[in-house]
C-alpha cells in the first residue's frame, strides 16, 4: 500500500531555494520578506521536476527578488519621511521631499532584462520598428570614452560628445520613442501638432532630461536584444548616461518644485502648466522604466498642481465657460483663433497642456483600480471631457477625445472611473456592515447598461481601426465591474466570454505601440483566465514582443498574471478581487 504524500516542512519556494522556511501560511516569512511567491501546497507543483521546469522557475524567482531589491530600498527611504496627508499643497510638498533624499536610479543596476524575438513586425504607418534588426551584425560600437584613443578621429572634449549626445537622443525621441509611447496622438497639418514638446524642453529641464533619458533606455535596451553579450562596453556607457540624465532631472524637479508660483497670472499659469507636464513625463519614464514603486508621489504632486490650476480659474454662475476652457483661454498670451464656437487653432502651451491633461485623467482612473481609491478628478471628467468621442482625429475642438491621445474612448473612460468608485463604496460600506447587495446591483445597473450598449456600438462598426482599442477597454471594464459586484468568480459565464473575447480582440491588433497601450485590459482579462488555452494566448501575446517593446507596463502586467495563476490553489481566492491582484508584486501598479 502506498504512503500518502506528507505535507512539506516547509514551502516549496524555500525548498527550490535551499532556505530555511518558517511554516508561516499563506506566506512564509523568507517569501514575505523577499517579496516573491510563496508556494504552500500539499501536492507537488509540476514545476518541481527535477529537470528543465525547475530551472527554470529558479531562475524566474532570483529575476523577482532582484527585481524587487530596488523596490524595498524605496519603501525603506520612504519609511524615514512625513506621510503626506490629501490636500493639494501638501501633496506637492510630499513630492518635492520625496526626491530630496537620492536619486532613484544607481549605477550599478542592470536595464530589464526580458525575451526578445526576432520575427518581423507589421505595424501601421504612425509606429516604427524598435527591433533594430537593419543593422549588420558586424557593425562595431565604440564607447564613447575611446573615441579620443582613435588616431584617425580628432579629439573630443567633453561638451562637444555631451551637445552630440543630447541631439541624437533627442531626435530618437521624436523620431521613435514618443510615437512609440503615444501612437494614437497623431495631429494634422491644420493642428498644432507636437511643437509644444520642443517648447517644452527649451524651458525644462526636467521634461528635457526625462526625454532624453527614455531615448537612452529605448536604444540601449533594443540594443540588447539585437545584440545579447556583445558590446557590452558601449551598452554600459549608455546605461551611465541614462543615470546621469535621471539625476539632472529629480534635481530640476526640487528647484522648480521649491519656486512654484500662483496660478493667477498668465505667467504663473503656464508655469506651473510645464512644471505640471515635467512631472508627468517624469512619471511616463519611471513607469516605462519599471520602476514605478513611487509612481503615487509623482501622480499625485501632477494631480494638485491642476486641481489649483483648475480651483484657480473656477467660473461664476454666471459665466458659460468651464473652467477647463478658462485655463485654456488664460493660457494664452494672444487670442486663440476661433475656427468655429467650438474650433480652435490652439497655441504650443494650450496644446501641451491639453495633452498633459488628459493624459492625467486616464492615469488618473487607472490608478484608483490599484490604489481603491475614488478617481480623483472624476468629478470634472464633464469639464474636461467631451461628450462625443467616437475615434475620429479631431484636436481642434475645446475639450478632450480620448481616443486620439490613448485609444480610449470617453465613455468607456468614465465607466471605468464611475466602476472603480463603486468598488470604493463597496468596500467601505462592507467595512461598517451595512453593505446592501440590492443597492450594489442597483448602482452598477447603470455602468453595466453603458458598456454594454457601447460594446454593441463599437462592434456593429468595427471595421473602422480605431475603434478596436476601446473595444478592448470596454470589455475588461465589464470584468473589472463583474468581479466588483459578483466577487472572484472566473468561472462565471459572462466574465469566461468577456476574457475570451478581450484575448481575441488582443490578437487583432497589428500594432505592437498600440497593443503595448492595452496592458490594464491585457492583465485584467488574464488575471481571470482560467483555461489553459486562453493563458496560453495571453503568454503567447506577451513574448511576442521584443525587449524594448515590453519595457514597463506589459511586463508588470505578465508578471501579475502569472502570479495570479500560481495561487489557483489558494484557500483565500474567494476574497481577491483585481485591486488585490495590482498589489502582487509588492507595490501597486500603475499600468500604463
């Protein structure tokens, strides 16, 4: 008669690591502290072959704990300062501290490492190859430091190979980084266009820095995958450089943050518009960086700056404007000219703040799904956003579409911000035990009958392109709002078609920039796969994409995924719910 299998001393993370474990369930201490998966089953996982598998998981576990070795340097400097409490000013003073410590970022770490595949790209006219597989293997990298050993080449100093330096980087910035980053804002020729970038950077550093520091992290990344363990000498060079422009920037920050002026002059309000843009593309690079461990500091500091900017010019009852449209007409120094009562030709700084802004508004509801807090500028999305918004290229009008700066719509925006304040409610009012399930149902009735009438919009049309996103976006929100009404259920019949139809729609996307885009939905539909084919499609997807292409967001997603797919045996799934989920990898994340 066989022996039953004996319950493991400890759990199997320790045992493949060759620790000492504790015991402690769910998570032993040795995982908690580390930060990583704590596997304590009674079976075998199937991992632990002996074999292939098992290496493999070994190795996928040492990439978390070094990943996250950087994360808990943050936290613990973190631990030493003030908590910041919820009003604007105190919050930017937050920020501002937050930064005064050290920089972030050290010389000694290793960019991301992550799967590059190199199978071709078909992708539309608006995005760019980021695979780098033009160039001859053969073709030689000279670090900079040589160049002046070179007999044939004259010498450099080094504010000559800084000016040089700070030009091609720039022009990979707009030429393949932010066309890459943004690929739904592609304004005509009758717009402004993106000369408010170069604006920009003519007057902050900070922009300017955060720029050319995420042109450095593309081309060295792409460098790697096209050519692993071959000029590292040159890659290292890249990486040092990389450092010195994110310190620059964290330094700017501090000042400008120090000498922030009122918002009631002209000047006052376009300045504190770039400095609100300087930390937003601070934020885009950390994020793309995968460092976002203190992304809620450099969200929330960009979030107060407008609220003031916005409280400052808050119309009388007996204006018409918003006070959206009064930020913009104040904006500028000369009038706007009006093309119609709601078109306009828009000035380099109405046009970056425009831009700036709705991106914060969907950063904005992104964050509050992993922080379980209400949107904060929810209640002005009227304000700000229009109220037509059906993927047309129109950035002429007086308030915002979406859809032309992140590929999604308005409405399916605003459902997705009203469902995350749902989930606030739920929580809250379940925490003083008077949740009312019928007052619940009731509540998200509404949010459900807007996706679901948009979903039959959008399909009925889908031949158009740019509607293919929102449709995504649309369906992840129903999930999002399902398991906030219904609980972790991935069985469930709505939520398995809603999962199945998000991964085929993934799928139809050509763009690797635009699917990048896509990572809340790519996470919030995988974490609740369930059959092995669908997470198949969803990993499938994911590697895919070559080691530039994955920086950030995507890979965070994929690593949430997988760890929820670790815990299908977990006692404890009943009580998940996808806020639980974007705190797996000891942060919360802001997918984006």
């Amino acid at each position: 008669m066989a022996r039953p299998q004996q319950r493991p001393k400890g759990c199997w993370t320790c045992r493949l690591r060759r620790k000492k474990c504790d015991g402690t369930r769910p998570r032993c201490g040795t995982c908690d502290t580390m930060a990583i998966t704590c596997y304590f089953t009674n079976q075998k996982p199937a991992w632990m072959d002996g074999g292939q598998e098992q290496m493999k998981e070994a190795q996928k576990i040492k990439d978390d704990i070094r990943r996250h070795a950087r994360i808990r340097r943050e936290k613990q400097a973190a631990a030493t300062k003030t908590t910041p409490t919820s009003t604007s000013q105190q919050a930017l003073l937050c920020f501002e501290d937050r930064h005064r410590s050290a920089s972030p970022i050290h010389a000694e770490e290793e960019p991301v490492s992550i799967r590059s595949p190199s199978k071709s790209t078909d992708s539309v006219s608006a995005d760019f190859d980021m695979r780098s597989s033009t160039v001859s293997s053969n073709t030689t990298f000279y670090p900079i430091s040589s160049l002046q050993h070179q007999r044939d080449i004259p010498n450099l100093s080094s504010s000559d190979l800084d000016h040089d330096y700070a030009f091609e980087f720039q022009a990979k910035y707009f030429d393949h980084v932010f066309p890459f980053i943004f690929p739904f804002y592609r304004p005509g020729l009758l717009d402004t266009g993106r000369s408010w970038l170069l604006s920009l950077f003519e007057r902050s550093k900070v922009a300017y820095h955060a720029a050319l520091s995420l042109s450095a992290l593309m081309f060295s990344t792409a460098m790697s995958g096209a050519y692993p363990g071959q000029h590292e000498t040159c890659k290292g060079r890249l990486w040092d450089r990389l450092t010195q422009q994110a310190d620059q920037s964290f330094r700017s920050i501090q000042q400008d943050l120090l000498n922030k002026p009122s918002s009631d002059s002209h000047d006052g309000l376009v300045k504190n518009a770039e400095l609100m843009g300087s930390i937003v593309m601070l934020l885009v690079f950390e994020n793309t960086m995968g460092r976002s461990g203190n992304w809620t500091q450099h969200l929330d500091a960009a979030l107060a700056l407008f609220k003031d900017m916005r409280e400052t010019y808050n119309p009388t009852s007996t204006e018409a404007s918003s006070s959206y449209q009064r930020l913009l007409g104040v904006m500028s120094i000369v009038p706007k000219y009006q093309l119609s009562n709601t078109h306009y030709f828009w000035t380099t700084d109405q046009s970056g703040f425009r831009f700036f802004a709705a991106l914060l508004v969907f950063m904005d509801v992104l964050a509050s799904t992993a922080l379980e807090r209400e949107p904060l500028l929810l209640q002005f999305h009227e304000d700000i956003l229009s109220n037509i918004d059906d993927g047309s290229l129109q950035y002429n009008v007086d308030k915002e579409r979406l859809s032309i700066m992140v590929g999604c719509q308005n409405w399916v925006l605003n459902a997705l911000g009203k469902a995350s304040a749902l989930a606030v409610w739920k929580k809250a009012t379940k925490a003083k035990a008077c949740l009312s399930m019928t007052e619940l149902v009731r509540r998200a009735q509404d949010i459900e009958d807007t996706l679901t009438n948009g979903i039959t919009s959008l399909e009925f049309n889908s031949s158009r392109p740019p509607e293919l996103p929102s449709t995504v976006w649309a369906y992840a929100a129903k999930i999002y709002l399902a398991v906030i009404v219904s609980g972790w259920q991935p069985s469930n019949h709505d939520i398995r078609h809603s999962v199945s139809r998000v991964l085929q729609l993934l799928k139809a996307v050509t763009s690797p920039p635009q699917l990048r885009t896509l990572a809340w939905p790519f996470c919030v539909a995988g974490c609740l796969a369930i059959t092995i084919e669908d997470r198949r499609g969803f990993t499938g997807l994911f590697m895919s994409f070559t080691k530039a292409e994955a920086l950030g967001a995507l890979t965070e997603a994929h690593h949430i995924m997988e760890n929820v797919w670790r815990h299908d045996e977990t006692s404890d799934r009943d009580s998940w719910d996808l806020a639980t989920c974007f705190k797996l990898l000891e942060h919360p994340v802001l997918l984006f």
